[in-house]
C-alpha cells in the first residue's frame, strides 16, 4: 500500500485534504490525522471492518479499548448513556473542557461496536479542538475512532513524519496539518457517584479537575487506554533518575540525556534533549515524545530522563516516562 501526505496549507489545500479523507473514511479505511494532543489513526467508530484496520495497523491487541471522537455535543447521548444522577456533573465537565484534550467514560450505546470498547460496557469520548479533525468529522457526519498513530506501546507521534515512520505502507493517508500542539494525549476520567476518578492523566489536570467535584482514588474498573505497565517504550531502553549531574553512565556505553533540569558538564552524555530550557511543563508536555524520538534514533545503549515535579502536568509526563522505563 502506498502511503500518501497531504499538506492543508491553504483553504483551497485544506478543501481537498478533507474531501479525501472523507472518501477514504467512507470506504472504511483508516487514515492518520492531527489533533490538539498527538496524531490519531482514525476510522469511523460505527463500522467495525474499518475498525479492525486500526487494530491491524498499530498491532494493537484487541483488548485496549479506543476513544471515540465525536463530531459535535449532540451525539454524546447517541454513543453513551448520560445517568441522571451524573447529568449536572458531565454537562459542567464537558461544557468547561469540550473541545479538548479530555475525555470521559461512560456506559456505551448498543450503536458502538463491542471492538471499539474491547467487549466493555463503557465507551471512552471526547471533542477534539483541533479545526482538521473538526472539518473532517463534520463533512464526515459520524465519529471517529482514534487511537495514537504509532505502532502499539511505541512512542506516540507528534508529526506527520513520525507517523510516516511508523506506518508508512499500512495505511493510505496521513494529513500533515504540522506539530500538534500539545503533545501527550488526553486526560481520561469517569464519574463514580458524583466523584471524579482520574483514569489518565492528561493535559487537563487534577488541580483544574478538582474545582468540577472531589477527586477520587482510581478503582481500576475499566480497561483505558494507555495504561498497560510497559507503554509509549523507545526502542533503547530508558531509565529515570533525580539529577543528570550526579549520574555517572555504565561504562563503556553510550548515553541520551532527557532533561529536566539545566545541565553543568555534559561530557557523560553523548546527546541531551532539554523538554524545556525554561522549565515551563506545557512545553515539556509538547516536547516530550518528539525528544525520546530523537534520542532513541541515536544507536544509543541507554536513554536516561530527570524526574519532574509532580503536580499539573508533570504528574501526566511522569506517568508516561514510568510506563516507557518499564520495559
């Protein structure tokens, strides 16, 4: 299969760039396309032939769960059953962060097939802000499907290359609409008795989250996704540690640097990739998969990454940095 990228520079570019995706969609194919957190490899989430492309394409098992994009507010109640006893919570959470990099979970429709929920009785959804993703839904008319568009348990991709690098030859269409701005994916929660249960964290916080009800204790009922111990892994193998001035690398190796924190003497490392000179976590966020790409394209025998503080999104980097190590 050849793999084609569309660049939707213009108006003129960007009609086009829709006008083929929306083709591919209909005829079931999956295709890669941007959003606000990472690129997605979307399908429409009604049709399950199509659906079962992404599973084979990413080389995703078919017990991880995927989220379902919707193309506007209305089709919430279309896909999943809102409890009245959860109403007045789900329409502030969602009135406060749609569209946007969150995501809830909640009993599923008949409408959703069982292998987008993998057999579950709850289907994951969101609104993505991204105005690509947007267009096509809406010229589309039904939701999308949309997992990461990287091989399963890789590093999630934040370009179109990286897409490309992955999976060029399994899949027809890439829209580069450029970086995404974001760069981890959204946060997932549930409502569990008028209380919040954080699922994944994400670009929306817990310290934001808190002000919409009491946050509660995770109690693992539902399978999401990115939360499997060995997940978003470089092919090198990866190690947290404090302070990159007072690691001393195994001998004889050759050692990346993730880092957090700015760094004295450097001669340890044979490369150093700063999140953020400035240490500012929404550019940490933004910058975190596309470092471990860069580092881990290097031939290097070890990736080592700085802890960061966890509170706002740091708690969602590190939560990523621990399930890449874990491998």
């Amino acid at each position: 299969m050849r793999t084609q990228i569309v660049f939707p520079r213009t108006t003129a570019e960007s009609t086009d760039a829709i006008a083929l995706a929306v083709s591919f969609l209909k005829k079931g194919e999956c295709i890669a396309l941007p959003t606000e957190t990472v690129y997605g490899l979307a399908a429409d989430a009604l049709n399950a032939e199509a659906v079962a492309r992404i599973f084979e394409a990413k080389q995703r098992p078919r017990f991880d769960p995927l989220i379902v994009l919707l193309p506007t507010r209305d089709w919430l109640e279309r896909i999943a059953r809102v409890r009245d006893a959860d109403r007045q919570s789900i329409e502030k959470l969602t009135g406060r962060f749609w569209p946007g990099p969150f995501t809830i979970v909640l009993p599923r429709r008949a409408i959703v097939p069982d292998i987008v929920t993998a057999g579950q009785e709850t289907v994951a959804v969101r609104m993505s802000s991204h105005r690509t993703v947007s267009e096509i839904m809406k010229a589309l008319g039904l939701p999308l499907a949309a997992p990461s568009a990287n091989r399963f348990g890789r590093v999630t991709p934040t370009t179109a290359q990286h897409v490309f690098d992955e999976l060029h030859g399994r899949i027809p269409l890439i829209i580069d609409a450029g970086p995404t701005t974001l760069g981890i994916e959204s946060t997932i929660i549930a409502i569990r008795e008028g209380k919040i249960e954080i699922l994944r964290r994400g670009p929306v916080t817990e310290e934001q989250l808190s002000n919409y009800g009491e946050i509660q204790k995770r109690s693992a009922q539902e399978i999401v996704p990115g939360q499997f111990p060995t997940h978003y892994a470089p092919k090198t193998p990866l190690r947290l540690i404090k302070k990159a001035n007072d690691f001393v690398p195994p001998k004889n190796q050759r050692v990346g640097l993730l880092a957090w924190n700015l760094v004295k003497t450097a001669n340890q490392y044979e490369e150093i990739r700063h999140l953020s000179k400035q240490r500012h976590l929404r550019d940490a966020a933004a910058n975190l998969f596309r470092c471990l790409r860069e580092l881990d394209a290097l031939d290097l025998d070890l990736i080592v990454a700085e802890q960061l503080p966890e509170h706002g999104l740091g708690a969602a980097i590190m939560d990523r940095l621990r399930r890449a190590a874990a491998k």
